[in-house]
C-alpha cells in the first residue's frame, strides 16, 4: 500500500499529537533498551568499582530513542506495505497509523526526528569512548534500518530475532562499556548472552503470534518456517533455559563473595519470585493472534525483572 493510497481512504486525518506520538515509541517494549545499558553499567561497576555518570545516563536515553525509532520506523512501512490493518491488529496500541488516521509521513518525520536527537546525544559518549564506540554505533544503526526498511527487511526474514537480539542485547552493552571504560571489553559478548537471550525471545513471541498475519504479506519468519506448534515447544524451551543460564551465571560467572545487606538480598529474592510467576504465565501461552497483546506485554516484563535481577547481582 502507497502512502497516496492511504490518504484517499483515510480523508479525516487528524495530526500526530504527544501522547500518539508516545504510543507509536511503545514504552512496553524499551525494557529490551534499557536493561542492556544498565547491565553495561553494572558490570562496569563490578570490573572497575566506579561508574561514570555523566556518560552512563545519556547512555541509557540514547538506547530508549533509538527503540522507539525502530518501533516508528516498523509501524511506517509496515504500513506502505500493507502488514497492518485494522482485521489483524489485536489492540489499537499495535497499530497506531491505522487506527488513529494520522499522515504517514509525520510518522516519518517523528522517526527521523527521534533518531536525530539519539545521534546528538551520542556525540559525548563517543568523545569519551573514541572511534570504536562510534563504529559499533554505526553497526547497530545499519541494522535498525535493515530491520524494517528495504524491499525485504530482515523482520521479514528467519534472522530477525538473532538480528534483534544481538544487535541490542550484545551491541548496545559493546558499545555501552567501551564507552564507559574508554576500551574494547570483548568479553562482555559472553556475558551479554542472557540479555541477547531475552530480547531474542521478544522477537520470537512476536512473530509466532503473528504468523498469518506474516503469511498473508508474504514474510518468511522463523516461526513460519518451523510452525506453531515446532516453535511453541522450541520457545518454551528456550524460555526455560534462559532461566537455568541465569542462574549458572550467578552461580558460577558472578557469585557473591562478600556479605550484603538483607534488605539487597530480599529485592533479590523478591525479583526472582516475580520473575517465576511471569515465567509461568508466559509458559502457557499459546502464542496465538489473540493472546499476542498478553504475551508481548509479560515477556517484555519478564525481561525487565530478570534484567533488573541480573543487574543488581553483578552490582553485589
């Protein structure tokens, strides 16, 4: 579908407004950018035993405008090409263009905009990091565009969760702690792969919903490949084995060896028991076009407690 042809079948339009333009940044999903620079930060702390500030937060701003203008970005052409109508959209939050009238090419000038403010933002942290962190940089935001733009976008191809999922959940913290420790951390890759994991499975949550949705426009996604059934059992193994990864990697990768505070410890304890309870919801999903709202939103909130878990343990 053209934008021209949008317009004569939408003629009361109605301008992109702040709290559209919010919904169209999808908040449910920046656990995805945010835990992967707190995470940087933590084990930055860990390794060196101080954090930069100064550099960390606008670290964190940067990776949740660069979300948000993948999440404008995807809305705008999933639009010209036809994936979103208002038959296949669960939830008026899945598809704000659609439901809400408004001219694709605010949409557009929105994502733009947001992209143009995390590329100012970026200018300090690559000062502070030199030419690598620009040149990761550089690399995530060539996949942001693969992602969702071109003729055949890689959310369109059986590589878009390893896309996503590396490009946030092991090149943002890349970038992140060169950034914050002025050199290249290789071994950050291995210790990113639960939060490569999580976001992974985000995309795959996403997509296996989505299937006839995906097929009717003629995507080849993972889970189409595999089908529901193939891809439910393989995801919820996966999810299972994020959770005994995490666990291995507080057990064996970063245990605590000095006494902490209870109260540190209870939160721990407290986000554990949050984060099986989610784990369990989103085990029984069927990750069907009607439970796709649900899912969505616990895996992104399981990722956030867990995230956040992680987090604090590397800080013990």
């Amino acid at each position: 579908m053209m934008v021209q042809e949008y317009s004569k079948m939408n003629q009361e339009q109605k301008n992109l407004n702040l709290p559209l333009s919010i919904q169209m940044a999808a908040p449910h999903t920046w656990p995805a950018s945010v835990i992967p620079v707190l995470f940087s930060g933590a084990l930055v702390y860990r390794i060196t035993g101080e954090l930069i500030l100064s550099t960390w937060i606008p670290l964190i701003l940067i990776s949740i405008l660069m979300q948000s203008a993948a999440n404008i970005f995807n809305d705008y052409f999933d639009l010209l090409r036809g994936t979103d109508t208002k038959e296949d959209c669960v939830e008026p939050e899945d598809s704000v263009l659609v439901y809400n009238r408004i001219p694709p090419k605010q949409a557009l000038i929105l994502g733009i905009g947001t992209l143009f403010v995390a590329l100012l933002l970026a200018i300090y942290p690559v000062m502070m990091g030199g030419p690598l962190v620009l040149a990761i940089g550089v690399m995530g935001g060539l996949v942001l565009l693969a992602y969702s733009a071109g003729s055949t976008p890689l959310s369109s191809l059986p590589v878009g969760e390893l896309a996503s999922g590396i490009t946030m959940g092991a090149f943002i913290p890349l970038a992140c702690v060169t950034a914050l420790v002025g050199d290249l951390y290789l071994p950050i890759l291995i210790d990113s792969i639960p939060v490569t994991l999580g976001i992974s499975l985000m995309m795959m949550t996403n997509n296996t919903c989505d299937i006839e949705r995906d097929l009717r426009v003629h995507r080849t996604t993972l889970p189409i490949l595999l089908g529901r059934p193939t891809s439910r059992t393989i995801y919820r193994l996966l999810l299972v084995s994020w959770i005994l990864l995490l666990l291995g990697y507080f057990i064996f990768r970063f245990p605590i060896s000095d006494p902490q505070p209870w109260i540190v410890l209870l939160v721990c304890v407290f986000l554990a028991a949050a984060s099986l309870v989610s784990l369990s919801r989103q085990l029984k999903f069927d990750l069907n076009p009607p439970c796709r709202p649900r899912a969505m939103k616990n895996i992104a909130q399981l990722n956030g407690l867990l995230g956040l878990l992680f987090t604090l343990w590397l800080v013990l």
